[in-house]
C-alpha cells in the first residue's frame, strides 16, 4: 500500500498515514506511525522507493519526502498481478483487490475472472462435499463450517461476477485517479 500511494506522488511517511487512514485503508491493514517509519525504512532499503527531499515547515519537525522508483512500481503491478486471483490469502486479495486500479482494465478482468472461475470451483467442492457427507450419514451439526464456508464463497462469487460486468463498462472510472478538486483537496489535508 506503501509503494502503491507512491504511485499517485511524492510524500513524506505522515502523509501517508493520513491519507490511509482519510481512505479507511486501515481497516484492511493495522497502521501504526512505527510501523510506518519502520515500512518505509526497509522499503528504503529494498531500493523500492528512495529519498527526495527534506522540508521543514513552521516549527513543525522535519519531514523526509519519498518517491517511488522504477523497481518499485514494478514491485506494486507485479505483487497485484499475483495476488488478485488467490483464493487462500484473504487480506493480500482486498489489498490487491484495493490496488488493482494500478493495472489496466483488460488485464484485471483477466485475473478477477481466473479468481471467479477458481470460486465457483471451491464452492461447488463445498457444495458437493456437504451433500455427500449428509447423504452418508454425516449429522449436519458436524458441517455447519462446512455450510458456512460454502455460503461465503457463494456470496464472494455472485460479488465478483456483479463486479466484473460493472468494471466492464466503460463508464466505470479506471486507472490513474483523476486531479480533481476532491483528490487535491484530500492530498492537501494530509500534508497538513
């Protein structure tokens, strides 16, 4: 998520607390300002982002700007490309799923399809597997996860397919986020 605000421009590591925390982003992955700190230092480190520059407002401390680097944007497509269609790793997938607007629209159709045909597949094993198990005798106290389980990836896939036919049309806004008075006014707001 780091690397991925990068994309929009150069900050300094606050501004993108509060601009995580503006876009509720937080609830998706804990954001600490030591964590921060510590994310961008080893981001750092990984020649994924690099210093800038550092400005002093008012009486305010010091504040080191960052800038993503080549390797570093590639780091941010490649880790969505590979995220977006796995089933098993449910936080990377809404992390991913959050970043996905930094590919194109053909090609996160692609991958969001492959993650809908892997989840008609997983509930139909649920489905399947539930019946099979009643029918041999199984008491249905035994397979309430096995129900649950089931009905959540049901309902992620209906949620996907509604999804795909919306990110399809091309009224749906996609890609780069658009300088518009509301973006600007936000970014302004979390440089305070």
């Amino acid at each position: 998520m780091v690397l991925a605000l990068l994309r929009e421009d150069d900050m300094h590591p606050y501004e993108m607390i509060r601009l995580l925390r503006q876009r509720h982003d937080d609830r998706i992955v804990p954001i600490t300002n030591g964590t921060m700190y510590h994310t961008v230092a080893r981001l750092e480190r990984q020649e994924l982002l690099a210093e800038v520059g550092i400005d002093r407002d008012g009486n305010r401390p010091e504040r080191t700007t960052y800038a993503l680097t080549d390797a570093g944007r590639d780091a941010v497509t490649e880790w969505v490309r590979r995220e977006l269609p796995v089933l098993d790793r449910p936080t990377e997938f809404r992390v991913a799923l959050s970043e996905a607007h930094n590919l194109s629209r053909a090609e996160t159709i692609a991958l969001l399809r492959t993650r809908l045909a892997a989840l008609a597949e997983a509930r139909d094993v649920h489905v399947r597997g539930r019946a099979q198990a009643l029918d041999g005798g199984t008491f249905e106290q035994y397979l309430i996860e096995v129900e649950r389980q089931g009905a959540l990836l049901a309902a992620e896939h209906d949620w996907l397919a509604g999804f795909l036919e919306r990110l399809a049309h091309p009224d749906f806004v996609w890609g780069a986020h658009a300088q518009t008075d509301r973006y600007l006014a936000q970014r302004e707001a979390a440089r305070q």
